[in-house]
C-alpha cells in the first residue's frame, strides 16, 4: 500500500512540475501581448487558479500530502487547476458543485458518533471486574436483551443432542505431532450445549501487534442465552480482558466461532504470549465458516456472516457499524473519551455470536427437521 502511495505521488508531482513549466511558458507569451483575460475567462478566475496552483505547489513541495487519506484535499485542488481553464461556464458550475461536495463530505464514522459525547458506562450499562489488578469493563445481556428471538432460539438449542452433520469439530491446542497421527489416537470432544462457548472478537487493526479490545462470548444458562462482552476501555486493559477469557474457556469443551480458526484463535494466542498469559488448554473447534461455504455455496453470492444472517433470519441489522470502521471507531474512543460508536460496534459483536447460534439451530431443522 505504501508503495502504490508512493508512486502516486510521483505522477502528481510529475504533473505538476509539467502544469509549472507549461504556466511559465504561458506567461512568457501573455507578458508580450495584451494583458486581458482570455474570451469567456474572468480575471477573477485566472488569478483564482494561479492562486491554487500555487497552493497545489506548496503543497507538494511541503510533503504534506503522503497518506492516502489526504489525497482527497489534493485533488478538490486539482480541480481549480490552470489546465482545466477553458472549460465552459457549464462545466465550471458543474466544477464548483463537485467541490462543493467535496469539502462537506462526511467520513461514514461520524454517523454513529452524532450527539452528546457518551462514557462508555452511559453507552451501555455494564461493570467493572478485576484480575489480579487488571481491570476490564463488562457488558452482559441476557435473554431478550440479546436479542428479541434469543428465547426462542435458546430452547432450541439446548435440546440439541449431536452437533449437526454438516457442523465439523476439530482438537485445537494440541501439539502439531498428535495431530498427524490416526484420528483414533485423537480424544474425543462430546457434545453438550451447555459446554459450548461462541466466541467473537474485535481488535483495533487486522495485525496481531495491534490491540484485541472487545472479546464476545455466549453460552447458554438456564433456559436462556448470556453474552458477555468483555470491554477494554483503553488499550492497557486488554489484560484483564485475556485473564478472564483465559478463565472462562476452562468451563467450556468446545469453542464455537466464525472465521476463529484462521483469525480469532491464533489473535487471542499471540495476545497471550505477549502479556505472558499461560495458553488456552485442548479444546473442540467448530468454525462455522467452514460450514457456510459447504451449505450455502450455491445459495449466497459470499459467506460474510451478515449474509448468511440476513438469508437465515430474513431481517436486516438495525444500526449496525461495518467491521471495516471498526478499528478506527475504537482508536478515536480511545482518544476522545465519546463511546457512542462503541453501542453500534457492542450491537455488532452481539449479532454474531447470536447469528453463530442461530446457524446451528437451522442446521440442526435441515436435519432432523423442525421438531425434535
């Protein structure tokens, strides 16, 4: 990226220095004819052009522009440019509205950022836990507070006997040289619903040397579903939230995640590592990703979880933030105290742990049919 960045700014450069050697020569010829504007040209706009060529000039020559980011404030410039003079007063309206647009463009973040600034207390009611001095934030619905359908799916789900067929259950945290050996020599993982932990996790950039903020869990209690969302409120208090996930998953004999076996899993483990937190013992995998791709391959145009949910469940999700505005959604919290995006962004990772639940549900009606 950083190279494509670079070669782009060498082109503008390059057009630049072009535009100022051919503004020089155009100057040359105008200083020995008439000093007039050119036919259908104001005097205001030619001197409103060199006025940003040499502001597109200064801001080359500074280096300023050398994030992809600010390239949008170089080509609202680029617009106004000296070469695009002799346009028609059309196409000038039609320029000027472009800018216009330009310059009050809005990042998509600061949708859900609009109002009052929020602590994350205000945004969403939760508490504080320690481990061994490390402090973390907790958010845990339950029920109907999960999801208006959470009951219902709940019943269904506990009263599974056997992961679906279609559902794979691997050993991970087990030495690579166990796993070669014949599948017998493998112990098995049994299956209880109650045993079962769904896990997400969001982290402030796609890297395993950037932060993990957000680890959502869920399993069921009683007859009902509780998710706990395990919030670190600034980056130092990703060790509590590693502490007690580390806790938390020796209750359980299975994880069940989308995607976690490529990202989930080996981010939580490197995070460990770096805090010195002991390794998450054996456990079965069920990656439900892998699933989708068999079932809904030719069914859905992608595998993305809000995909397979918006097919399964047939509604839409109601302010809910993108995963690609994640991370930056957190560094600004982090900078600015206002958690009003972290609402959408705690909606996000209830969905999809609740969505991971509702997969297997559906599974299971496919199979054995809707009553069980």
């Amino acid at each position: 990226m950083d190279n494509l960045l670079k070669k782009q700014l060498e082109q503008i450069k390059k057009r630049a220095q072009l535009l100022r050697q051919k503004g020089e020569c155009r100057e040359g010829v105008r200083s020995t004819a008439e000093p007039t504007p050119e036919p259908g040209i104001s005097a205001d706009s030619v001197s409103s052009s060199t006025s940003s060529n040499e502001i597109v000039n200064a801001t080359l020559a500074s280096g300023a522009v050398t994030r992809g980011g600010e390239f949008d404030k170089l080509r609202s410039l680029r617009r106004r440019w000296p070469w695009r003079r002799n346009r028609d007063e059309s196409n000038d309206d039609a320029t000027r509205a472009a800018v216009s647009t330009a310059a009050e463009w809005e990042h998509p973040l600061e949708a859900f950022k609009k109002g009052e600034p929020l602590t994350i207390e205000q945004a969403a009611t939760g508490t504080v836990h320690t481990i061994d001095d490390d402090t973390f934030y907790m958010v845990r619905p339950v029920g109907i507070d999960v999801d208006p359908d959470a009951p219902r799916e709940a019943r269904l789900y506990r009263d599974l006997h056997a992961w679906p067929e279609d559902v794979n259950v691997s050993v991970a945290g087990m030495p690579r040289t166990r796993r070669s050996k014949d599948q017998e020599e493998l112990p098995q993982i049994l299956f209880d619903p109650r045993r079962a932990l769904f896990l997400d996790i969001e982290t402030a950039g796609l890297s395993a040397n950037t932060y993990l903020f957000l680890i959502g869990v869920m399993f069921l209690e009683g007859d009902d579903f509780v998710v706990e969302q395990l919030f670190a409120r600034d980056y130092a208090e990703e060790v509590g939230v590693l502490k007690y996930l580390n806790q938390l998953m020796s209750r359980f004999d299975n994880i069940v995640t989308y995607n976690g076996a490529s990202f989930d899993m080996p981010f939580i483990r490197t995070r460990m590592a770096i805090h010195r937190i002991p390794d998450i013992g054996r456990f079965g995998s069920v990656d439900l990703l892998h699933t989708a791709r068999t079932v809904f391959r030719d069914v859905l145009p992608n595998h993305r979880l809000v995909t397979v949910e918006k097919h399964l469940r047939k509604v839409d999700r109601q302010d809910d933030i993108p995963s690609r505005y994640i991370p930056e959604a957190y560094h600004d919290y982090v900078a600015s105290g206002n958690a009003r995006a972290m609402r959408n962004v705690l909606y996000h990772n209830r969905m999809d742990l609740f969505t991971m639940a509702v997969i297997v549900n559906r599974l299971a009606e496919r199979e054995y049919g809707p009553e069980q």
